[in-house]
C-alpha cells in the first residue's frame, strides 16, 4: 500500500519513544480509532536511543508510522526532530505511554481554529489498587487546565501549528525537563493564544510507588529551578518563605485555587474515589514531604543554573574581549 499525496496529511502526531514498544503499540492502537481519517494524520516515533529494534518494528509499510532513531539524548531532542521531519501543518504533541481518546484529533484540530496553542485534558489510567502514591501523583501533576491559567501547558497533550514551532525556535532541548512549559510560555510571549480544551483527552498511567513519585517530583523542580538561576531569576525554592512548607503551601493552594488535600475532583474525572483514610494519609505528604523534597530539589538545581549563567557570562566576556582585539 502507498502513501497518499503528502498535502493530504494535515496533522503529524509527535511522540518521544525509549524501549517502550508496548505502551508505543497501545498508542499506535489508540490513533487507529480516531475519527479523523486515517489518511488525514501521520504518526512520528522519535526514537530517543533505544536498546532494541523493537521500536523500529512499528514503522508501517505505508509510513503512515514513521520511526526516527536517534542517539539518546531527551524528550525534547526527539520532540524537535520529529517536528522537522513533520508532513502536517498541524502538531499533536503526547507521551509513548499516553492513551488517546477517539476523538482526541478531532477536538484539538477544533479548538486550535480559535487559538495557536491547545491544551488538552490529561486523565489517568487507574490501577486497579490505587496506592496513596498513584492519588498524590494524580493530584499532584498533569493539571492542564491549571497550566493553561499559569501560562503554560503540558507536552502531553498539546496542538500547535508547524509555523509557530519554527517560529520560536522550538523545543528548548538543553534540559531534559520543563522544556513543554518553556515552549508554551515563549509561544505565549510572542503573543500566541492559549486555550484549554476539555474534550481533548488522553489517559496516562500513574506512578504508583513513591518512588517513582519522589524521582519526578525531584527531576522537575531541579530543572525548573536550573532554568530559572540559568535566566538570572530566583527560584521559588531558594526564597526563605518556602522553608515554612506548612502555611506557604497552604496559601499557595488557596492561591491557585486548589483544595487543602486530595484533588477529589480531578480523582473523579479519572473514576477514583479516595477513602477517608486516603486523605488523612496525604496531608503530611502534601504539607511536609512534598515540599521539602521540592525545596532540596530546587537548592540543587538553582546551584546548576547559577554555575551555567557564570559560564555564560565568562564566554561573553572572552567573546567581547576577542572582538575588541580584533
């Protein structure tokens, strides 16, 4: 079977793969029950250094599935040469592991005629024992709708034209996290419009030991906080108020209009219902470990940043001084 004419192809699904063959081949199932033509979009794997070819195995004859191997680097150096190697005008950007809804094109493909950039809902397939872990992952991350009101959104689920990717230079793939928030917020910057859309949907997994919840939450405010002292700001972490866990995130919470525990009604969205129990076990977490393990994360990575912005500093001034010599 041959592939269309390419003008035929309006949307290129962008996802960042890495020995995930069986969560690439539920996403894979997933896109062939859209209900935008198959004909209409084109799925892109970027392959970010696999250890097997098993990933490679997905690519269809057709290239309706194309595969993009790499060396391992990050999401977002993947996330950038897909969108360079992109036959659709229009980006749908999630995870390997995300689980579309069918009418995930369709509603994202809508919802950017009345913006630049989409935000769709990010939901969370449940385990069958949800841990206090998998609630406080749930009720902690993949907020979209929060996002979008901060001015940023999420790599998960997010539509935006070719042109404006190109436009502002792309993914910032420097770090291997916070790049999606960074993307958005350059997008918005530049006076792009960003809107949220309920009925773009995808389902992710939860991360359901605390393990796993304490390394995502440790990778993002380390490079949130790497990013910001690179830039010359100060990061939330780093100002003294933050040491006080208790009362700031209480006030934070409020701030941004969050519930004092568990995020019951975004648990509900995803069909979980926490037991009383449940919520008394999160406060500390919410309260004490979580702030705590964020605040030592940022410590760390406003140590980064700074050493990067010295770094640059001291580059400029050789350049400055060569071009004086000159």
């Amino acid at each position: 079977m041959v592939q269309r004419a390419n003008d035929e192809i309006t949307i290129t699904v962008v996802a960042p793969v890495r020995d995930m063959y069986e969560q690439a081949r539920k996403l894979i199932e997933a896109l062939e029950s859209q209900t935008v033509p198959r004909e209409r979009f084109e799925l892109i794997l970027a392959d970010d250094g696999s250890t097997s070819d098993a990933i490679a195995a997905l690519a269809s004859p057709d290239g309706h599935i194309r595969v993009l191997p790499g060396p391992r680097a990050n999401a977002y150096v993947a996330r950038n040469r897909s969108v360079a190697a992109a036959r659709g005008s229009i980006i749908a950007s999630c995870d390997a592991d995300c689980v579309p809804g069918p009418e995930w094109l369709e509603q994202g493909r809508a919802a950017l005629e009345r913006a630049d950039v989409v935000a769709g809902v990010i939901r969370f397939i449940k385990p069958k024992r949800p841990t206090i872990w998998a609630l406080l992952d749930m009720s902690t991350f993949l907020d979209q709708e929060r996002a979008v009101k901060s001015g940023y959104g999420l790599g998960g689920n997010l539509f935006f034209r070719r042109e404006l990717f190109e436009g502002v230079g792309g993914f910032d793939d420097s770090q291997p996290n916070q790049g999606d928030y960074d993307f958005v917020r350059r997008c918005v910057a530049a006076g792009a419009k960003l809107t949220f859309a309920a009925d773009a949907v995808v389902w992710h997994p939860t991360r359901n030991s605390g393990r796993s919840f304490l390394r995502k939450l440790w990778a993002v405010n380390r490079r949130y906080a790497e990013r910001e002292a690179a830039a010359g700001r100060k990061p939330e972490g780093l100002k003294l108020r933050n040491w006080v866990p208790v009362v700031q995130t209480l006030r934070g919470r409020r701030r941004v209009g969050r519930p004092i525990g568990l995020d019951r009604k975004r648990l509900a969205e995803s069909g979980v219902l926490p037991s009383s129990w449940d919520r008394i076990l999160a406060l500390p977490l919410i309260y004490l470990l979580v702030p705590y393990v964020s605040a030592f994360a940022q410590l760390q990575g406003g140590a980064a940043g700074r050493r990067r912005l010295a770094q640059t500093a001291k580059q400029a001034a050789v350049r400055t001084a060569t071009s004086s010599g000159a």
